[in-house]
C-alpha cells in the first residue's frame, strides 16, 4: 500500500496546485477514516502541526467509466493522495483498456473496463456511479452494503418518489433506498453528507442555482415568487451518447433551447429552494445549449424582499461563503464567466442591480462536468470518508 510519502514526485500534474510529500499542509486537524470493506482494517489519518500520518490507499470503483463524468472522476482521481482506481465498468466497451476509449488517458495505468455484471466488489471501498438516469436504481440496490456511493445520475435526488415517476416517466425501484440517500450540495449540506452511505449528486443546473439562491431564501432576502433562471450549458451536458440534435452542425453557431417549462432539473431546483422557504417554490426555469464543449452559466433573475438592496444580498452570500474554498463572490461589478472556471471545481457568482425597481440579477457559473457532476461528486466522497474535502480538487482552471 502507498504512503504520503510516497507520492512526493508525480502529483503536480494538469496544472493543479497539489504536491504530496511527507508533510500534508492542512491545519490542525484530526480525521478518521475507515475503509468500507470488510477485508480492510480501519485506517487513522492524523492531522497535527501539518503533518499527516501514513494511510493505505481507499480503492474506487468507477461504474460507467466511458462516459463524460466517469472520464472527469478518473481525470481528478489521478491527483487525489488517498484514493486508487482499482474497478472501472462500461458495459458496451467491457475488456477494452481506458485509453481505447479516450486516448487521452493513454498514460494512465488503470485497469481494463468490465461489465457491471461481473465486478468484483469485495476489492472495492467506496463506488461512483456513472451511469445513465433509469439504470442506476436497480444497480445501486445489489451493490455490498459496506460500501460508500455517490451517484451522479438523477435517480435518487429527487426524496418524493411519485414525483421521479412523474418526471422520469417510469417507477421508482429502490424506494427503501431513497429514504437513505442524502442530498449532496456540498456547501449546504455538509454535515449530513458526512454520514451518508449514499449521496445523490446534485445536477449541474440545480448546482448553479441552488448555491446563491438558498442561503438568500434561508435568510428571507428575497421573495420566492418571480424566479426566473435563464441557464446554458455546454454540449457535454446533454452526455456522450450519439445523438442527432447533438451534431456539430446542429449546434455550431446557435442557442439550442430545449426542455423549456418540463426540463428535469425543475423539481430537483424546487426541492430544494422550497426547502430552504419551508414553503412550495415554484419556479421558472428555461435551459440552452451553447457551442462550447463544457462551461455553465444561470442567469437569475429574483425580486428582492421588502428593504433589501442589492448591496445586502452580496453581503449576505459573501459572509455565507467565505469560509468555502470553492464558491467564490467576485468584487464590485466583475461578471462572472465560465472561461473562467473550466476544468476546475469553482463557483463563481456577483449580483447586480436590475433596471426594474426592487429586482436583482444574480450571475453563477460553474464547470458543469466539475463543480457540476464530477468534481463534486470527489468533494462529497472524501467528506464521507472523513478525509480533507479539497484533496485531489486542487486544479486551477484552465485558460485561454
């Protein structure tokens, strides 16, 4: 098994900003964490004075590693001190090596891709689960119990099963289970995360949304009527399957609008700011795609209670998140932009004055593949293992 100091040479790749060696400068902190498989003993990582202990690797899974967010988990798993890919399934690409699938990883030892059907779980610690929405339940139901999950597909966001019928046109198929997944917007719901066995990763959109609009709501700064959220995406959003309206030519040079007034995310973003409200929110939600291949942009439009200016909801969300490392208010008048924050696991958001007396517009982006799917899915998974929740997110974003 590898140690800290072992992994003093080769980390500081991609452009990110960790370098492992014998001292893991995080503070005073003390941690625990406990390996999920019956075959492993429970490790004890130590945090005093910056100096970490040695801890043998926690071993993943990857379940539907050929897509978009199983490429992204292996990109940010490669850069992580104590997590080690040691399972990867694609059942349509089962005995071809990851590189034959995306060459990029071609100087990557991982091991061949298998078909979920014949993993073997018992070398396994904790698992993402990448797969399509519908297919997920059922997967996650026959998996060991002694394992931690996230799920990055929709399949258990949403708490009120009749609703996911509604939504996703088909019945719930793990309802027990449901009642057990936890909700994984890491900024807000940091404490029961850290318990779950499961986490239900939230969607990209609802991500963008959710993370100016809940602590506004909590603190009832704004009015939750007349929300209305202009989102775009870029084309990896809609996922790697070949689809015809995905075509370079059907969405080079345009805005592709799609699922307006039924897109899925709906109930998940209502979910959770009527949470928030202690009240049914409803909001307005239209979606587009845009000819860039990953970057995601919410444009939010919001009335603002009784007294309240502009100035009080930046303070406001400015005090919330100051603490955090990975949602960031910008100064004075700077817009947000997604070039600013691809290939990274940031959020970035500023609010300004509506022309419209006592209205606001909010601006939040987010690389919808990162912050969005994958790169939170790690913040939540290393939260459950009771480990540092920034490790292995450490990549500045990429630009030009």
């Amino acid at each position: 098994m590898s140690s800290l100091a072992a992994l003093s040479s080769s980390h500081f790749n991609g452009g990110c900003l960790w370098k492992y060696q014998d001292e893991l400068k995080v503070g005073k902190l003390r941690i625990s964490v406990t390996s999920m498989a019956s075959s492993s003993p429970t490790q004890s990582l130590e945090f005093r004075d910056g100096k970490a202990n040695k801890l043998d690797k926690l071993r993943i899974g990857v379940l539907g590693a050929s897509g978009y967010t199983g490429s992204e988990i292996i990109r940010l798993l490669r850069n992580h001190p104590h997590f080690q890919i040691t399972l990867m399934t694609a059942d349509r690409k089962a005995g071809q090596s990851i590189e034959s699938v995306f060459p990029h990883l071609v100087t990557q030892d991982l091991p061949n891709l298998v078909a979920v059907k014949d993993a073997d779980f018992s070398a396994v610690d904790a698992v993402f689960c990448c797969l399509p929405h519908g297919t997920t339940q059922e997967i996650i139901k026959s998996l060991p119990t002694n394992l931690k999950i996230v799920d990055l597909s929709a399949d258990f966001r949403l708490q009120n099963i009749a609703e996911y019928e509604e939504w996703y046109g088909q019945p719930h198929k793990a309802t027990a289970l449901q009642k057990e997944a936890v909700y994984g917007l890491t900024e807000i719901s940091r404490k029961e995360i850290q318990s779950a066995r499961l986490v239900a990763n939230p969607g990209c959109y609802p991500t963008s949304v959710q993370l100016p609009l809940i602590p506004l709501i909590k603190s009832n700064l704004i009015e939750v009527r007349n929300i209305i959220i202009d989102s775009k995406s870029g084309v990896s959003g809609a996922g790697r399957g070949a689809k015809e309206a995905n075509l370079y030519t059907e969405i080079a040079e345009g805005i592709h609008s799609y699922g307006i007034t039924r897109h899925r995310h709906v109930p998940e973003i209502e979910q959770g700011l009527s949470e928030a409200a202690n009240s049914k929110v409803t909001v307005s939600f239209t979606p587009h795609l845009m000819p860039m291949s990953r970057g995601m942009q919410s444009t939010i439009y919001v009335e603002m209670a009784p007294g309240v200016t502009t100035q009080d909801l930046k303070d406001h969300l400015g005090n919330y998140y100051e603490h955090e490392e990975f949602v960031v208010l910008l100064n004075n008048k700077e817009v947000p932009h997604t070039r600013h924050v691809r290939g990274s696991n940031y959020c970035l958001m500023n609010v300004f004055p509506d022309r419209i007396h006592g209205r606001a517009i909010i601006i939040s982006v987010i690389d919808n593949l990162v912050k969005g799917a994958s790169g939170q899915a790690l913040q939540n998974l290393n939260l459950m293992m009771g480990i540092p929740e920034n490790l292995g997110l450490g990549c500045l974003p990429l630009f030009p």
